[in-house]
C-alpha cells in the first residue's frame, strides 16, 4: 500500500489533507454558535471537540489511502485523467456530508436548554452528531479499501491458480507414519504384492503380519501364565486364586462386624442376638416399665396383654421373633408397632429383658395363650403336653 502511495501526485496529497483538515477544524466553530458563557471551557466540550478533530484526520488519512488505491486501479485501466476527478469529486461530497451533516444539527436542537454534563443540550446533540457522521464515514472508507484491494487480491490469486494449472501434476510419494512403520504396514500401492488371490464377497485376503502390540501382548500372557503357576501351584509363595477369594471374603466379614459393632443402631430383626449384660438388661427393663406394664404388667404377668413369664408365644419365642413383634406390631390384635417410638438398640434391649423374665412365676399370672416354644437344646417341660392340650381351645391369636 505504501508503494501505491508513493505513485500518488504529492500536491494531490497535500490538497486532501488541507481539506480534511479545514472541515475538522470548523466542527467545533459550527457546533458552538454563538458563544454561550465558553463553552469550550467545558471539560466534556473539550473532550468531544478533540475526538471529533481526531477523527477528522483520521478520515483525511482514510480517504488519501483510498484514493492511491482507486488511482492504481484506474490506472490499470488507462483512464486515469477523467477517473481522477472523479475520485477527488467523491473524496469531497464524503467530506462536505460530514460537515453538512453538523451544520444542519442546531436547528433541530435549538430550541432545547436543558445542560448535559455543563453544556447546552444543542451543543451537547451537536457534538454527538458530528461524532456519529465521523464514525460512518470512517466506516464507509474501510470498506471501500477492503473493496480495492480485494479486488486486486483475487486478480493475483487467478493468476497463481492459473499458473499452477500450467505446471505438470507430480503424484506425491506415499508417507508412513510412525505407527505404520511400527506395523509394517503396506501402502496401498503395494497390496497387490501381498495379495493372497482370495475374495469374499469382493473383501480381498492379504498376508499382513501380525500386529506387533497384539503379538507382544500375547507373548506376555504365556510368560506370566507360567509365573503365576509356578508361585501358586508349585513353590506356593502366593495364594492361588480359590485362596484369594477365601482372604476377601474373611476380610469383607470382619469389616463387616466391626461396622456393626460400631453403629449398633443398624440391629434389625435379622442381626439381633440375644444380650445377657446386666447394664442392658437394665435399660431393657427401663424402657418395658415406661411403656410395657400398661397392658403386660410390671412382672410380665399381663393384663390386657399375654403372660410374658411362660413358654407359649402367639408370635414366636426367639429373640428375633420378640424384635420383630415390637418392632413391627399387630394392630389386629392390639399390638402397636414401636418402631417410631423406640430405637433399634432399645427394641433389642426390651426383647433380652423379656426373655429375662421366663419362668419367674409373678403372683396373678395370665392363663397361658399360644404354643409351646422351646428354646435350643433345652428341655421340654413335664407338663408341656398337658398343658399344650388344655390351652388348644384358648390360643386363637
């Protein structure tokens, strides 16, 4: 570009700047009007009247480029005399807008007096107006040399291309990468020399070699193979695998028990086991008192409830069963469920607690109800069979 400026007539130069330069200067005159107290004194006054100069140099930069640019191009087409008058003609009616546009701003917006950061309101729209015209016609000028030179551009692109055209097309050499080279691999030019003559369904058999990472892979699982069954089977350094999985599952039950030794909250029906520590008996015996002697007395005797001291049960008579019958309840039969009252530990406690009282005999005992439960390994009572038979009649539940 700098080259086609210095094709350009310096006087030409010299005669677009001084316009440019004019028009900016008397922006801020006409923009001012009659003097209203100096405005220019104004720091946003000043501020605009800078930018607007700037930019009006700018544009008289802007618009010396593109005419070198329009000039070049006329030239090309021999008839640079006429186009050049026409250019400057253009470069001038762009300029005089600009300044046609500032001029005719007071009259719309003079008759406002409201101030605007210390000016007038129509000095204030007067400046931005000039602004705004400046920046379009910035805008204007780029694209007009985006224009020029891109269509000097594509002209030098068609002439590479047509070059090009001329010159004899050479096949590249085909390229392996790395991994290719690793594998062997054929390029496609030379399949025909490891073609095995083979076709099925037009899917051609060729003779490649194996995959070295494939190969390698499998030479390893041989190697450790006879490693691993050497330490397992033969020296019996290291467990074998039946081995590995009896050591897992011994460490995943002792985690396990551990776990539940440490949150005994997690006791349910199916963990709980019968607990013989007098200081849980004691809280068991706490929680039946505060909750439990209403309907099966303070003894286990019952009342309303069965006789919790023998050994027939409605329910069952293990410790699960009792966990579960107070935990989960019978309503049908009046027994609440206590799971929201009591948690799982004092559920646990409640049931070693009755279990407890078997065979204490309290004074006012309840007929028996139910069957006859024996505990493991214990022995049945002598008159269990009596018993069993004279209660049949009484232990619907």
């Amino acid at each position: 570009m700098f080259r086609y400026l210095n094709t350009i007539n310096m006087k030409k130069i010299c005669r677009a700047g001084m316009i440019a330069f004019i028009l900016g200067s008397s922006v801020p005159a006409m923009a001012q009007g009659p003097k209203p107290e100096s405005s220019l004194n104004n720091p946003l006054a000043l501020t605009l009247v800078v930018i607007i100069t700037a930019l009006a140099l700018i544009i008289g930069l802007l618009a010396v480029v593109v005419y070198g640019a329009a000039e070049v191009e006329l030239k090309k087409q021999q008839s640079q005399k006429s186009n050049t008058g026409a250019v400057l003609t253009i470069l001038a009616l762009l300029i005089a807008t600009t300044a046609g546009a500032q001029g005719s701003a007071p009259a719309t917006t003079a008759a406002v007096s409201d101030n605007v950061g210390g000016l007038s309101s129509s000095t204030y729209y007067i400046l931005m107006v000039v602004l705004v015209v400046e920046i379009a016609a910035i805008f204007f000028l780029l694209f007009q040399l985006r224009f020029l030179l891109g269509a000097a551009k594509a002209k030098v692109t068609q002439a590479d291309k047509t070059e090009e055209a001329a010159v004899e097309y050479k096949p590249a050499k085909p390229q392996l990468n790395w991994w290719d080279k690793f594998n062997k691999f054929r390029p496609v030019e030379k399949e025909a020399d490891i073609d095995l003559g083979h076709n099925y369904d037009g899917i051609r058999e060729l003779d490649n070699r194996l995959p070295p990472w494939w190969l390698y892979g499998f030479y390893f699982t041989i190697i450790f193979a006879a490693v691993y069954l050497y330490r397992a089977h033969v020296s019996h350094a290291a467990p074998s695998s039946a081995e590995e999985y009896k050591i897992a599952v011994a460490s995943a039950e002792a985690q396990l028990a551990e776990r539940l030794k440490d949150q005994k909250n997690r006791v349910d029906e199916n963990t709980v086991v019968l607990v013989t520590d007098k200081t849980e008996l004691d809280k068991g015996k706490t929680v039946f008192m505060s909750n439990c002697k209403v309907c099966h007395g303070a003894l286990g005797q019952g009342i309303v409830g069965p006789n919790l001291t023998d050994d027939y049960w409605i329910h069952g008579g293990n410790i699960k069963d009792l966990f579960k019958t107070i935990k989960y309840g019978y309503p049908e039969k009046g027994m609440q469920s206590w799971k929201e009252q009591l948690s799982p530990v004092e559920i646990a406690d409640v049931a070693s607690y009755i279990k407890s009282l078997r065979g204490t005999n309290p004074p006012g005992a309840k007929e028996k109800q139910g069957e006859l439960y024996v505990e493991n390994g214990g022995s049945t009572p002598a008159d269990s069979t009596g018993a069993a038979k004279a209660d049949s009649t009484k232990a619907a539940k």
